[in-house]
C-alpha cells in the first residue's frame, strides 16, 4: 500500500512496484491531500501491471551485458556455457552496445554493433550466432516473473545476415581405404568411425566399451565427450557396418578402461583435440593431393625470397637459387573431421562409385530423416531416387 511523507517542503510517496520492490518519487503536490491522490493514482497503475492490462516498466539500472552474465548463470544450458561466454565476452562484453541500459536499447544500436563486426571481418553465420543469442536472452528475460524485459523483443527488427552456401570438401570412397591405410595408428579407429557411422568428433570421443555391439552388431550413441547427451539431446541405436568392425574389435582389444578412443594416458580427449590434422596427413601420405609446394629450406632459412615453387608432382627438384634440394610438401583440401559426416553421405548416394567396396557404408542408414539429401563438394551427385525402407539418415 502506498503511503506519503513530507520531507522539508516536498510530498514523496512510497510504494511497491509491480516487481514488489519499495521506490519513493519526489512530487509536487502542495498539499496532503493531493499527495495521496497521486499516490492512489500510482497504485492502480501498478495494480494494471500486475493484472497485465498495461506494460512493465523496464528496468534501466541493468546493462545488455548484465543481462547476458545473468542469462549464462541462469538460464543457458551447462555444455554451451563455455562457448557462449566466450562468444558473447568478446563481441558484447566492453561494447558500446554491452554497456546500454535496458531503457535504452533500441534496433539501431544493436544493427550498429552487427556492422561493426562485420566491418571487422566476422562471417555471416558469426553474426547470425550473436543475434541469434541476443534475441534468446530477451526472450527469456520477457518469460521470467517478474520479467526483466517487457515489449517487442528488438532484435527481431534487425535482419539477419545471409549465409553463402558452403561446398564441403569430402572423401570420395575410392579415397577411404588409403587415407585410413595411412591414418595415424592412434586416429585411424576414430577416423573410421567418423566415415561409416557419420558421427561428431563429440559422440566418437564419448564412445565407451559398453557403447559397442559387436555381438548383435549395434552402437549406442549415448552422449557427446562427458556429456550425458549428444548435441540434440538424442540417443541412437544404429547398426555397425561391416567395414568398421575390425577397426573397433582393434580399439576395444587396445583399451584398457572405459573408453573406446583414449589419449596416451587413457583419458578422454578434449573438444581441443586437432584430429583434421591428423586426417590432413594421412592425405598427404597417400599422395592424395591438389599439388606440391617445393620448399628450399636453406633459403627459407636465410629469409630469401623466393624460396617455394608450387608443382603438380613430387619429383626431384633443385633449388635455382643455390642448388639445394627442395622439399616437397603436400597440398591437401581444407578436410575437417566433422566433413567425414559428409563423406558418409557421399558413399550412400554414390554406390556405383564404389560405394559398397570403399565402405559399404549404407548398412549405417540409421537415423534422422528419410527424405534427407546432401550437398557436398566434389563431382555433381545425381539423385539416387527415394531411400528404400528403414533407411534413414541423421541430417548432417
């Protein structure tokens, strides 16, 4: 209930807002009298508010970024905190538009920060990421009682960026046996799995002993590193193609724990982990290669330039400078581990390409959906007709 006092010449009238926090405002009234008036008049607005029948005030004692730190202890699922902070403390944290007030963000700040980022160099989908988190944390500011943000959420006036379409660089199956013939023996299980299983670096990573089959020829894709879910919070059976088989009899014989991949030591691998490097590698040693750059070592030694040469073969060369012999060095297509979820795909659409020998890959059409189809780099891939029954496919 709202009640007034009067200090020195001025009526202030206390009261508890919609939020149930105890506020004083300084009026002008000249009289007892209307200092209640007013203060009755304050309190069927706040009672409107609490009823919904008019808009919160928002609370301009908060900055964007505030609300961020408050959304990532709060509100923000625990295996996305890390990368989230990290995100959001280096693109809103110390900026113009992290240091705003509530009362004060409007579309145009946060439209000028998203040019700035991309005055900056950020890709679209960077940006995208942030407006994407933005609009979340809003939201989800908007649902809480009492809400933190009232009105439109302002971002959904800001346009997102759009994103060119990437063409992914895959292993076409005559590619398969070599790379993993040349895969680093600590890798090549894990690698295997990545190409006839189609799974994340993630779920490979997290696979336990107890995870594999090899009775009933099944994997369990129970979770993603230690995390007790995978990334869409869905667990599969899916069936273990004949290909792998020996990779995993070998890494289960191997482990000594729990694990099915461990490090040296026998503990689970980092998200840090670079096994692209390993893969990139194993390309380069199976001479699967876009070209050779021809380093003279002396002279990169002594910082003259030039001192490499690009050539489409490894042969012998001498350096024209001072006859040293150059050193050839591969040059691979940009692979990730994660584009062997796409060499999966191309195994299965491409059968006549060798799809069965390389792999046989599509006995692992086990979940997502049916009506899936990949766009990946290489040869244009035909459209191999609808998938027959049971076929199915996680989306890439």
């Amino acid at each position: 209930m709202a009640y007034v006092r009067k200090k020195g010449e001025r009526w202030h009238v206390y009261y508890a807002d919609a939020r149930g926090r105890w506020k004083s405002t300084t009026t002008t009234a000249r009289s007892k009298t209307e200092a209640k008036r007013l203060a009755h008049e304050i309190e069927r607005k706040i009672e409107r508010q609490r009823l919904g029948l008019e808009a919160l005030a928002i609370d301009s004692t908060i900055t964007l970024w505030e609300l961020c730190r408050w959304w990532l202890a709060n509100r923000c699922r625990p295996r996305s905190r890390e990368m989230e902070t990290l995100r959001l403390g280096k693109h809103i944290q110390g900026t113009a538009l992290g240091d705003l007030f509530l009362g004060d963000l409007k579309k145009t700040a946060i439209e000028d920060r998203l040019r700035e980022m991309e005055a900056a160099g950020s890709a679209p989908a960077s940006i995208n990421k942030v407006r994407a988190q933005l609009h979340t944390i809003i939201h989800r500011a908007s649902q809480e009682d009492p809400p933190i943000w009232v009105g439109p959420n302002p971002v959904e006036l800001v346009e997102s960026r759009r994103v060119p379409r990437r063409v992914y660089p895959v292993l076409t199956p005559e590619e398969v046996d070599p790379v993993l013939a040349h895969a680093s023996k600590n890798w090549r299980g894990e690698i295997a799995t990545a190409v006839f299983a189609a799974l994340r670096k993630g779920e490979v990573l997290g696979l336990r002993r107890q995870d594999v089959d090899l009775r009933r020829r099944l994997i369990h894709v129970r979770r993603s590193f230690d995390n007790p879910t995978t990334k869409t919070d869905e667990e599969a059976t899916i069936p273990l193609p004949s290909p792998l088989l020996p990779y995993l009899k070998d890494a289960m014989d191997r482990a000594k724990g729990e694990l099915l991949f461990p490090d040296a030591k026998g503990r689970m691998r980092t998200k840090e982990a670079d096994p692209h490097k390993v893969l990139r590698r194993a390309l380069g040693r199976a001479g699967i290669a876009e070209g050779y750059e021809h380093v003279c070592r002396r002279c990169k030694a002594g910082k003259k330039a030039p001192c490499t040469w690009r050539h489409a073969d490894r042969a012998p060369r001498k350096c024209p400078a001072c006859g040293f012999a150059l050193w050839p060095v591969p040059i691979v297509r940009p692979i990730r581990f994660h584009d062997l979820r796409h060499t999966t795909a191309t195994i299965l659409v491409r059968p006549h390409a060798g799809g069965a020998r390389a792999g046989g890959a599509g006995e692992n059409i086990a979940f997502g959906t049916a009506n899936w189809r990949p766009k990946v780099g290489g040869p244009e891939v035909t459209d191999p007709g609808p998938l027959r029954k049971g076929e199915r496919i996680r989306g890439l």
